[in-house]
C-alpha cells in the first residue's frame, strides 16, 4: 500500500489497488459480520457494537447490485442511496428501477442521495431543505413503490449551511450530528481510503460503532486504478447505450448511416 500526502488536503490518503476488488469485500464483510450489529440509520440509537454500512450511487447501479448479491451471501443488510440528478445513470430509467427494486428485494435498505446544488440555490434555510429533499423522496417511494426512512448529501464538504439535523423531509440524515459523534467513519471517496483504512478500523478493538461508506463504482472484480474503475463503468454504460440505439433501429428496421 502507497501511503501519501495530499497537500491541497492536507491528510493521509491510503492506496491500495488489491483492496478494491469483489474477494477483498467479500472478506471485509465476514470480518464485519463478527464484530457488529448491521443497523439502518434509523435505527443508530441501536445498543451494542453497531455497523452502519452504506453505498452512495453516484455512478455505477450495476456495481451496486452486484456488492448487494454479494452482502446478501454473507447475510447483512446495507443501505443504498440513489442520486436523482447523476450524469451518471437515470434512477428513472426502468432497467435503474428494477436493480433498486432487486436491491431491495434481496434485503437492504433504499435511501435518497441529496445534491443541493442541483436546486440552483434555492436552499437558503432549514425549511427549504425540508421541501426539497421531501420532495425527491416522494420520487423515489413513487418509483419503487416503497418507504424510504433515511438519506445522505451528495458531497457535504461543499456545502455552505449547516447539514448536522437529525432529520431533514421525514428522513433520517446520515451526517447527523448524533451520528457523527457516535460512530467511527471510514470512506473509499475517489476509491482511495481517507486516513484509516477499512481494514485498520475493522481490526480496532476500540472501535464499537462504525459507519462506513463505499461507493459501489470502486470495487471491481480485478484490481485497477482508481481512475479506470470509473472509466470501466462509464465505458460500460455508453457501450451499452450504443448496443440499444442499434438494436432498436434493427427491430424497426431503421438504417444506420455513419
């Protein structure tokens, strides 16, 4: 593992590229699974060792499926947050819907993935936040045809007003002040861990309560780069836009003309 400094940052930044595949989670969940209580974010008022484990989507729905075949294995619940407003994927699109609904379907939790700044500066107060992030809500409970009970911002560190609330729209909020005091967090952002790794807090027996956060893009079937992890889902997903538009035009019996 490559340890550095970003000096723009200023913090340690752990990277390891045999981290980020499907076997290495595998291993990090049974390691999980011994030592914590998976929780929903609903629930972080939970007694004992407690886990919340949590995926924002910000690019890849199809890598999330997978990680949630993978938790459904090994018996743990996770909580998944669909970004309505990703220039990544359409969360409305039926092929999105569905893998939200097998995600589901197979035992975790669906929360909303909140980006203020796609409301163009509309959210000056605690009410606005209210109004909108309700509002997003009731897209995604509409879609799936489900409840929702927690959601998460979308890169927090840009935000300019206080996002600490314990609730915001009827739903739990994971940067909550509660539960920033009570659990330990780790994250994979830009799949490189930030200061500690998964594996440090895992192997901390002073650790009783940990709230991790994974974005699905980054953990692949073979290690890669952190940069190629992205390019791997968005050549994916443009492949596949590609193989539709010819299909369709075949099936009505459209001429492609290049």
């Amino acid at each position: 593992m490559d340890c550095y400094y970003n000096n723009k940052m200023s913090r340690k930044i752990n990277l390891d590229v045999e981290d980020f595949t499907e076997k290495k989670y595998r291993q990090y969940l049974r390691i999980a699974k011994q030592k914590f209580k998976f929780i929903s974010f609903e629930n972080a008022d939970a007694k004992g060792n407690t886990c919340l484990w949590r995926h924002d989507i910000d690019t890849s729905p199809h890598r999330a499926l997978k990680l949630a075949q993978i938790e459904h294995e090994e018996e743990v619940a996770a909580t998944y947050f669909f970004l309505l407003h990703s220039n990544r994927y359409n969360f409305l699109e039926k092929e999105i819907v569905n893998i939200a609904i097998e995600i589901e379907r197979l035992g975790h939790h669906i929360g909303l993935h909140f980006d203020p700044r796609f409301h163009n500066g509309e959210i000056n107060k605690k009410k606005d936040l209210n109004e909108k992030i309700g509002l997003e809500k009731n897209i995604i409970e509409e879609a799936l045809k489900i409840k929702i009970a927690s959601f998460s911002f979308h890169n927090p560190s840009l935000l300019k007003f206080d996002y600490s609330h314990e609730k915001l729209g009827g739903l739990a909020n994971t940067y909550s002040e509660k539960i920033l005091e009570k659990f330990e967090y780790v994250s994979d952002s830009y799949c490189i861990w930030r200061f500690k790794t998964l594996e440090e807090v895992l192997s901390d027996h002073t650790i009783t309560n940990l709230h991790v956060l994974l974005h699905p893009v980054c953990w692949t079937p073979e290690p890669m780069n952190p940069f190629n992890r992205f390019k791997r889902a968005v050549n994916g997903r443009a492949e596949k836009t590609i193989a539709h538009y010819l299909n369709l035009a075949k099936k009505i019996n459209r001429k492609i003309i290049e």
